[in-house]
C-alpha cells in the first residue's frame, strides 16, 4: 500500500511538472493562430485588388426581384 502511495505522488508530481512547462507553450500556440486568422491579409503597398460581387444565379430580364404585389382590401 504504502508503494502505490509513493509511485500515486511521484506520478502526480511528474504530470504537475509537465503541466507547467509545457501549457503555456500550448496556450501561446492557440493565441497566435487566433491572431493570425483574425489579422487581415496584407497587400503590398500600391497593389491593386478588385473584388466583384457578381451574382451566381442571374433571373431573366423582366422578371420582377422585389417580390410579389398583392391585392388587398381594407376591412373595417
């Protein structure tokens, strides 16, 4: 009994010691792949960038894209 105690704290203070030494590595790692997908990609100065916002699916001409007029009468 006396041998799994001993084995149970030395195990505990391994992981403890790990734990230490190697989380705020991880926890570094995770903000600064945050930081990078959040940072805007960068473009050399005096580059030029055209973003079209072209439709995927064009409607034929005179087909209306309001939407629908409906009759109605007012009750009273």
């Amino acid at each position: 009994m006396l041998k799994f105690i001993l084995i149970f704290l030395l195990v505990l203070l391994l992981v403890r010691l790990l734990l230490r030494m190697l989380l705020p590595v991880l926890i570094r790692r995770v903000f600064q792949n945050i930081q990078k997908k959040q940072q805007p990609e960068r473009r050399p100065e005096g580059s030029v960038y055209v973003e079209t916002n072209a439709p995927d699916n064009k409607k034929p001409p005179g087909e209306p894209t309001d939407g629908e007029y409906i009759d109605y009468e007012e009750i009273r």
